[in-house]
C-alpha cells in the first residue's frame, strides 16, 4: 500500500502533521524513533513508569491523544535507515513515491511508501569543545533533558550547567527539582542579549513566565549564575571531577554542557533539496516557501529541522505543512487555517532564542590548538588547521584531509566546530564550504538486524563485468 | 588572467593527476584543471582495491606496474602516501557455476601475468581464516592489496607543486577554442597541448573538440562500517566480481564490488539504491560471516566511465594534432598512475613502455556483417 503521507519523525511538529493530515481524510504513517512520539521536550516516560506531569507533558498528552485519535497509523521504536523515490530516480523518469527503509522496534526490517514525505526530524546538539569535553561526566544539555524528562533521572548529584539558551534554565531547574545540586550556571549570553530578546520573548508570555519561574528557582536555591561566560576546561583524571571557568573552579560530578541546536537535515540533503546557511535558524536549514514545501516536489518540512523556533511553535508549522501537502495532493480541506497569528507568536519567541543559540564565533576562536573536534577520529583543532593549508577547501574536502566527521556520529558531533575553523582558516563565509553528502544510512545501522534471512542464491547479484 | 602552458591537463583525478605530474618532471609547463577539487571524484570515492582479480585481462601487464608505484608512492610521488598496503587477494566461489566462471577467468588472467593460483576452501581458509564455510574454489594471487583512496588528492597535491604543475581548482572549463585556447571561469588559458582526463565527463569534453566518443556511466555503491576488531587480512572478492572487501589498518571494512547506484553524468551521484546496498552487504556477510556484528556507518556513490568495448581511452585524438585523452579505464585506480606515467610518455615524444589504447577504434562505427 501506498501511503498518502509519511510524515518522518513524532515530536511536535510531527505529531501535528500526522494528525492534521489524517484529520483531513489522508491515509497517513508516521515513523518515529523514540518508544513514545513526543521528541525531546515533550518526551513521554516509558510505558509503566509514574512520573508527576508537568507543564510540557500536559502539552505532549495533548498532541499525543490527537494524534492516537486520528487515524494515523503509528510506528514507534523504528530505525529509519533508507531513503528513496521521490527524485532519486534514474535519469528522465518521472518521480516515485518516497520510499523508506526501516527497522521496526522488534528488529523486523520494513518499507513504507507515501506520496508526499513530512519531514519532522528535530535537532542534534552544537557542542563547541572544549579541552576535557570528551570526558566522562560531560554530557550535552539535550542528553540531560531525556535523562530528566523520560525517567527523573539526574545526570550527577553535584552538576554544573553550561551554555547557551533556554535550555539551560530548564536543565538546572529540573535538576534543583530533583533534589539534585546545581554547582554553578554558565551562561554564554550576557544580561544585555537576555534584555534585547525580552520584547520578542513577551510575544508568549506563558514562556517568559516559564523562564522567570526558572530563573527564581535558582535564585532561592543560591546558584551562583555566570552570564557572559563559558566553560574552560572540564578537568579530572578519568573521569570529570572539576570545570574551570576562567579562574573559577567548581568541583562537579557531572556537566551539562550545550551551545545551540542544528537543525538535523540529513533526510532533507540525502533527497537532495535545496539548503541555505542561515547561523539564526541553526546553520543548515532546507529552503522552504511560506507553506512549508522544500524544493523538491511532495516533500515538506516543519518544526526545529526547518529552522529552530522552539517547541512551542513546531505544531503549527507541522498542521500548515500536513495541509499543504494534502493541498498538493488534491485533497479538497474543508476547513481553513486558523492559526497564522498563534504561529507568528510562537516564531517570533523562538526565533529570539534561536539567536541566543547561534553559533558564537569567539567560542570557537578560544579552541586550544591540541583540543579535540572529531572524537570519533580523534582530529584536533591544529591538524583541520593544518588540513586547510595544506589545500583542504571544503567540508567534504576536510573529510578526505582528517576522516573528521567520517566517524559513526556521521558528522553530528564536530560538523559546526569544524566547519567554523575550516572557514576561518581560509577566510571565507561557512556557507561557502558546504555540506557533507546526504548519503544513507540516516543512521548507523547493525548490519545484522538489516540483513534479514536471505539464501546465498537469491542474492540478486548483477552481470558481471567483462574479462 | 591570461597564460600559456606547454600542456593543459583538465581533469585532477588520479589519471590526470599522473599525466600532469610525469610531464612537468619531463620538462614541460603544465597546468591541472578541475570543476571541483583534486581526486574528489572517482579517484578520491572508489574502493581502492589494487588487485588483479577484477582487472580486466588486457589490462594485468598494466595493472602489475601500477601496483608497484602504489606501494612505493612515497618514493616517486614526493612523499605523497595513500597507504597503500599489500596483502594477498582471494577470489572465491560458492557454486558449480561460480567456480567454473572462477576457473576460466583465472586462467585467461594467469596468462596475462597474474600469478594466480586456484586453490580449495580449505586452504582459502588458511589464507584468510574470516572467509566463511562453503567456498568450493578460491583464486589466490599474492600480489594484491589496497589504498586509502580518499588520500589520493592530498597525496599528489605537494608532489605536483614541486615538479612546478599550476593547480587550478573549482575551475571549469566551458569549452576550446582554436588550438588551444581553454575558456575557463578564470578566464582564458592557452596551452600548446591539451589532455583530456576527464572520467564519465571525457564525452562532453571530446565534443569541445567536435569529436562523439560515447562513454557509458556506471554509478558505483560503496559501503563502510564503524571500526571493528581484526576481521580479516586479505582483499577478498566473489568470482563474479561483484564483492570488494578488506579491512583498514584503523578497523573500518570497505564493502565495494560496483552494485549500482542512481545518477547520471549531469547531476553526479543522485542516491544509493537501498535494495543494491542491501544485496551489497549480504554478498558481504555470506562471505565474512563475522561482518555481521559490524554496524554500518555510510555510504556513497563514485562514477566510473566505460567505453564501447569496456577498454581504455588512452592515446592521440585523431584529426587533431597535440590533443591526447585518457581514462575509461575499467578497474582504473589500479592502474591510473602507471596509464599517465605512459600517456606523459608518449606526449613527451618517448616511446611508451606499453602500448596505449588509441580511440580510434571507438570512433568509427564498423560494420559487422559476416
């Protein structure tokens, strides 16, 4: 069967798609990774564990039962591995349904077809290293918030929360909430920044009173807040027992550590539709007209992935691209948009703390030459230096110089930091390195689990070459 | 910017590369020419086997002298390394029909001077102890091994720079006029010879010259696992030809042998065909059985050119003097260095040490009618 409409991620912006498309008569799937769709900040505990819901889960529980109420047909705990159709097709033939490969949550591997493809696919985490980051004890501010959110677990009993954005507040908030202990808040952004995004941020004031009540919380609980600061060097042996901030020390057992969130356009670069550098939406964002359609035909996308402006504004932008795309279709929508302003607002909001996520060029300038960028290979800031003299122009050029990003993190980890060092070293603009290939597999897959039972015979070997 | 070169080489893949390097060192001016970076095509993406067992027969004699360059590049390439490393090769068979195809191929490739022996599983298994149960016959030829092709543009980077090659990258050549007169997006370059080398593009580049040198384009799959515990020795393969395997130094398995992706030569490599990566890696896992706990972590697409008869383009282009052209070498990795080495040759006014492969024959439509 052919699907009307996949829609390739559940968090906030997916959720609402499948549900608006569905809603509108579509036969619809939605693929998402996680045991429960939600994605990160409306994360659902796992099944069978009580957890005291708050503000976001009350919002989760409502685009969750939308969504199961709709008709939808979901598919959680799935690896998405494979992409195909839609314009990656032979040349002069006409464009095939989207295709996509994946493991279901119980290992069996599956293929969903659709006519039109909503892509959903969140963020990944900007970490700018720093000497000792790849510590144990290091983990990223989107890592804790699963760790928080899922289960109420603390990433250590004494935690010093870095960074930039929102994010922080919550995590240390959270963490105080758990009875955990808060060593010290590091924020990148000054008093000045926080004041310039306050007339965007009063455009949701349930936000900004969210952001108040965190920032109380921390007050009460006497955590010393550093703003216009970042982290030095996470120091211990083995694991992480210090974090220096400048000439301050604090003694911590765990650090939450993030710098921003990039857009994950994997899907979107592996079908090969058009993509900007915009350092405000998160870096590498696709190009979208007003209704969400990317520049491939049927395919659409939505909520952080497009551009980060934050969960609250994802659904809206999910529910414009699933009617959108039933449009395309030739759906007749007997009901009109009516969420243009609520989404306005919402954008508005998360575009201010966007910005205060952008990628800080004076961070990435305070890298220490030894420090590592590519864990997965264990290149250093000097040696993609050394690459970019030695005549390495672009992101895909530096792979072929240092293996940086041809590790399993598939480029997640280290593309910003590296992109930004390579582009200050020649001297150019990030945009003009590119980006690396959209290849699959989306994600590293064991090779058992995708092999399947197979006879040797039926291996559907080609002709082979002439001798 | 307006130059005069004794020899203008468009194409930076390992041919083009060579042919620059070789005719620098034998006294000329030359400049390189690329669209896009050096060796970032198929010479920089392919599986970089350097065996004789999926060399094309007519090709072993050149193939043998090109994997000796490759292990010594250091030496001739100005300290440029793409760690090629030898290893034994095993080229196996699972079934009657497999065996036999093993069996004339190993001969007639034997006869071109790959020393290749057949052997059974058993002692295939004493060469390669990950090989699987099941092989009826195994071809063993001790002269193979491999590359880090991705290492090839940083490799010949510091070597053309000292012979004195003018490296132009992200430069397109749009068209020649007269002889020669390249017009480029860096303006016009002028050369006294010109040398086309360049792959799956080499036909749009011939009709600059008004010459219709159809060349077909393969769009190959490659496929690479995370790093791994020591799961194999030897460069391993499938009679057929449709299985490359071997295992890097830093524990990564390169999982190759040409199943098909999707592209053309206009948009480049368009999308890995998951049903072909998936055979890919069954073929992989049959023969490996220990790749089954590997975890996959890319892949990606190289284009190979193919000429009408599946032989090299490599010689003058006829009608037109001091235009010369080279690749559609099947298996052309392998023997790149040593086909520029002789191209550099002939365009120097030496005789080459092995014959060249004029395009004549492609391009004049013969009548078979027996």
């Amino acid at each position: 069967m052919i699907f009307d409409v996949a829609v390739l991620g559940g968090g906030p912006a997916g959720m609402a798609a499948a549900a608006e498309a569905a809603r509108g008569g579509a036969r619809v799937v939605l693929l998402e990774e996680s045991p429960a769709p939600g994605g990160q900040v409306y994360r659902a505990p796992p099944a069978g564990f009580e957890m005291k819901p708050d503000r976001d889960r009350q919002e989760g529980d409502a685009l969750r039962a939308a969504l199961a109420a709709s008709g939808a047909d979901i598919r959680t705990g799935c690896r998405v591995w494979g992409l195909g159709g839609g314009p990656l097709v032979p040349e002069g033939q006409f464009d095939a349904p989207f295709s996509l490969s994946a493991l279901s949550a119980d290992g069996a591997p599956f293929t969903v077809q659709s006519r039109a493809l909503i892509l959903c696919c969140g963020t990944h985490e900007r970490i700018i290293p720093f000497p000792g980051w790849t510590l144990p004890g290091v983990i990223g501010l989107a890592a804790a918030t699963i760790l928080l959110k899922a289960q109420g677990i603390l990433p250590g009993q004494r935690v010093v929360v870095a960074g930039a954005g929102p994010l922080l507040y919550a995590v240390a908030a959270k963490i105080l909430a758990g009875g955990g202990s808060v060593a010290a808040l590091i924020d990148a952004a000054t008093p000045g920044e926080w004041l310039r995004a306050l007339p965007a941020l009063s455009a949701r004031p349930d936000l900004l009173a969210q952001g108040m009540a965190w920032r109380a919380k921390l007050l009460a609980a006497r955590v010393p807040v550093l703003t216009g600061a970042q982290v030095t060097a996470a120091e211990g042996n083995k694991v992480l027992s210090h974090v220096r901030v400048a000439h301050r020390v604090f003694e911590a057992d765990a650090l939450c550590i993030g710098h921003g969130l990039v857009p994950a356009t994997e899907a979107s670069r592996t079908y090969r539709a058009r993509h900007v550098h915009r350092p405000e939406d998160g870096g590498w964002v696709p190009v979208l007209d007003t209704a969400q359609r990317t520049s491939v035909p049927f395919l659409y996308a939505a909520g952080d992935g497009a551009g980060v402006r934050g969960a609250a504004a994802a659904p809206a932008a999910g529910r414009l691209a699933a009617r959108t795309a039933l449009h395309d279709l030739g759906f007749s929508l007997a009901y009109a948009s009516e969420e243009d302003a609520a989404l306005k607002r919402a954008r508005r909001t998360g575009a201010a703390m966007a910005r205060m996520m952008t990628l800080r060029p004076a961070m990435v300038a305070a890298i220490p030459a030894e420090t590592i960028i590519c864990r997965c290979e264990g290149v250093t800031r000097s040696e993609i230096e050394k690459a970019a003299a030695a005549g390495a122009n672009t992101i895909n050029q530096l792979k072929h110089f240092t293996r940086c990003g041809m590790g399993p993190c598939q480029g997640r980890m280290c593309g910003e930091a590296a992109g930004a060092l390579l582009a200050a070293a020649r001297g150019v603009d990030v945009a003009e390195l590119g980006f690396a290939t959209g290849r699959i597999p989306l994600r590293p897959v064991p090779m058992a689990s995708i092999l399947g039972d197979f006879d040797y015979a039926d291996i559907p070997v080609p002709a082979p070459a002439p001798i | 910017m307006n130059m005069r070169f004794d020899a203008a080489v468009i194409g930076a893949g390992v041919m083009g590369c060579a042919t620059a390097l070789f005719l620098a060192r034998g006294g000329m001016r030359v400049v390189l020419l690329d669209r896009g970076e050096i060796c970032r095509e198929a010479s920089g993406v392919n599986a970089g086997t350097l065996t004789m067992q999926m060399t094309r027969a007519a090709l072993i004699p050149y193939a043998l002298r090109a994997h000796e360059m490759w292990m010594n590049m250091p030496a001739w390439c100005a300290g440029g390394d793409v760690l090629a490393t030898a290893c034994p090769g095993l080229s196996v068979a699972f079934t009657d029909a497999e065996a036999a195809m093993l069996e004339e191929r190993a001969r007639i490739r034997r006869e071109a001077g790959a020393p290749i022996e057949l052997i059974d599983g058993r002692a295939a298994q004493a060469i390669e102890p990950g090989l699987a149960d099941g092989v009826k016959l195994a071809g063993h030829c001790p002269i193979d091994g491999f590359a880090s092709a991705y290492l090839t543009g940083r490799a010949f980077r510091a070597a053309l720079q000292e012979a004195g090659v003018t490296l132009m990258e992200a430069t397109p050549v749009r068209g020649i006029d007269g002889r020669f007169m390249l017009d480029t997006s860096a303006g016009a370059v002028a050369a006294q010879r010109v040398v086309l080398a360049g792959g799956v593009w080499l036909q749009d580049m011939a009709a600059w010259l008004g010459v219709t040198l159809p060349i077909k384009v393969l769009i190959n799959q490659l496929v690479v696992t995370e790093r791994m515990p020591p799961v194999m020795r030897t460069v391993l393969g499938v009679a057929s030809g449709l299985l490359s395997l071997k295992q890097y130094a830093n524990g990564t398995v390169l999982i190759g042998g040409g199943w098909q992706g999707i592209g053309d030569r206009a948009r480049g490599g368009v999308a890995v065909r998951s049903e072909n990566f998936l055979g890919n890696v069954r073929l992989a896992a049959h023969t490996v059985p220990a790749l089954r706990q590997a975890r996959v972590v890319r892949s990606w697409l190289g284009l190979e050119a193919e000429t009408a008869d599946a032989l090299p383009a490599i010689g003058p282009i006829p009608g037109i003097d001091d235009a010369w052209i080279i690749g559609s070498v099947h298996s052309g990795y392998t023997s790149g260095p040593y086909m520029g080495r002789i191209l550099a040759q002939a365009i120097l006014g030496d005789a080459p040490e092995l014959p060249l492969f004029p395009i004549d024959r492609l391009l004049h439509q013969r009548s078979n009618s027996a």
